[in-house]
C-alpha cells in the first residue's frame, strides 16, 4: 500500500506542519510512504525526507505549474493517487493544504476529511478517525468509506518525529528508507486548472508562514495602533521569526487578516509564541494553544490570557519590547 502526502516548502526545508503530518502518515500500517512536492529537483530535501521514512519523492517542476494553483495541485496529487494506487493521500492542515485536498475531493468525488489528530485503517476501504471541529474545542470520532481516504492533519496535533531510532528507542513506523527514489512527474493539466494562479515573488517567498514559523511576536489592543508594531517588527526579525495579530487588529484594520492568530485566523504551533497586550480571549486561544511556549507582555495581571502563559510579563509593552530588542542587538 501506498501513502502518499503533500509537502510543503518552508525556504529550503519542509514546513514543520508537513513534517508532522509524515509522522501519522507513517502510522498508518504497513505502507509505503510517499510525498509530492512542488519545486526544482534541486531543491527537494530529500536527505531530511529520507529520515522521515519517506519512500518515493515525486516532484513537479516550476514547467509544468509555477507558482501555486490549488486546482492544478489537486489535479497532479489526482494523476499520482491513480498512477501509484495510493490508499490514502495527506497533507498539513494549513490553508494551503485544506484548500488543495477540498480540490482533490471535488475533482475525484471523494470525501475529505479537514484537521485530523489520528487516523487508523479499519481494514478494506475505510478508517477511523478523529478530527478538530469548532476550531480544536470539540473532537469528532468517525469512520470515512473510500477507496482512498483524504485529510489534512491538524498542525497542534502530532509531534514531528523522525523515523531514525533516537538512543537506545525504536523507530515510529516503517524505518528510514535506504534507497529513496525521486521521480519527476509531469501531469496532465487543462488550461481551466491554472486558471487561479498566485505566484510568490523570490523576495516574497524566503520567509516563514504564520501557520509554520518556529517563533511568533503576536500583537493585540495594547499594541496602540498601526505605528505601533514597528517594535514588534524588529523584535521577529531578531528572533527568526514572524508578527500575528489578535481580532481586533484586524476588525481595526491596523495589519492584515493573514496576519491573525485564533479560531477565525490560523492556528499557529511555534516554539515560542510572545502576545503583547492581547488579553487572551477564548477565540484567540483557540489559535495559539499549539504553542510549545507562550509568554505574556499586559499591563493587566487579571488578563485571561497569563492563565495560559508559561511566563508573564506585568508591565507596558513600548517599554519591554524596546528593552528586549536592545539586549538582544548587544549579544
């Protein structure tokens, strides 16, 4: 049998999301397991795939689709589940990978199942699952019939775990492939499927998404207005990684809506999350609980959100972040 599961690129790397979601593909039996990724051969991180227990890479070139074209993604992962018999296809519970998947589910008349935390094959043609509903504050158990299964992984759900026995344990799954192979696949497009297009600028495409980044400066209410992220700016940029916003900064149209962490914006699983003068409503939880780390900048020590904070902060954010930007520009 074959797995197969859609990876996204993160610069170089595979985004953390599309890594935990090969850790529960690898869970699904005794299965090959397979990824698609789109990009330059060259740039496939295939000794990183490798460890993840990755069998096959099936990679479609910049000529065949450039830029990213949910319809035409959906179309090429359509071409390979039927080319490669595959029981099941994946993909992180991002935008991007909803978006693709729905697309695969209307063109193949199949059922997809969003934002999955554990899958387990139920022998022939169906699996068992459990998924997030009401953005992760409900779990729904359910059984999907289909010759092949589609889901995305919730990203806060599984921990990326490389298939390599870390001292003295076991492997998670089928053990690292020793001989991966790469295939370059050409599929079959209709002009309609590159229709919707949206094509990243080199300057646009280095840094880490929201949905995937490693550190994230989160600013809220407290923040004062559009001026005021300058300093949150400066503050991701030292830290490697990116700014998110509550509701409120959105509905006061200081950043953008992309930029919003919580249950009607992404969900976001950093290793460090800082919220600065967010007060922490339960919306907004729903979108940052993932985090590995969160700490807490709010003149209030009532705030909701220091109950969920592993460090907290009382005191005005255009002090402390200004303060911690300086010391970190000294080390």
């Amino acid at each position: 049998m074959t797995v197969l599961t859609l990876i996204e690129l993160d610069g170089a790397e595979p985004a953390d999301a599309s890594l935990r979601a090969l850790t529960l593909a690898r869970t699904l039996g005794d299965t090959s397991v397979g990824t698609v990724v789109f990009a330059e051969v060259a740039a496939v991180p295939t000794g990183l795939l490798a460890s993840y227990g990755v069998t096959d890479v099936y990679v479609i070139e910049p000529g065949s689709v450039d830029g990213y074209a949910p319809q035409a993604w959906a179309r090429a992962l359509a071409g390979l589940a039927t080319e490669t018999g595959a029981t099941a296809v994946l993909a992180a519970g991002t935008d991007r990978g909803n978006e693709v998947l729905a697309h695969l589910g209307a063109i193949s008349g199949l059922p997809m199942a969003a934002n999955c935390t554990l899958v387990t094959p139920d022998g022939g043609k169906t699996h068992r699952l459990v998924r997030h509903r009401w953005a992760g504050l409900l779990l729904e158990d359910a059984v999907m019939e289909a010759p092949v299964a589609l889901f995305t992984v919730a990203t806060d759900s599984v921990a990326a775990v490389s298939a390599a026995p870390s001292s003295g344990g076991t492997p998670l799954g089928p053990p690292v492939s020793a001989s991966l192979q790469v295939h370059v696949h050409k599929p079959e497009l209709a002009e309609a499927d590159l229709v919707v297009r949206a094509v990243e600028s080199p300057a646009g495409a280095g840094g880490a998404s929201l949905a995937t980044a490693r550190v994230v400066v989160g600013g809220g209410r407290g923040v004062g207005g559009p001026e005021g992220f300058a300093s949150l700016e400066q503050l991701a940029e030292l830290l490697g990684g990116v700014v998110g916003v509550s509701r409120v900064v959105t509905s006061e149209g200081w950043r953008p809506h992309k930029q919003q962490v919580g249950q009607t914006g992404t969900k976001i699983t950093p290793e460090l999350y800082l919220a600065c003068g967010i007060s922490g409503a339960i919306q907004h939880i729903a979108g940052c609980a993932g985090a590995r780390h969160i700490i807490a900048i709010n003149t209030d020590p009532g705030a909701p959100i220091l109950a969920h904070a592993d460090y907290a902060v009382i005191g005005d954010l255009h002090q402390v972040i200004p303060a911690l930007v300086e010391a970190l520009r000294a080390r």
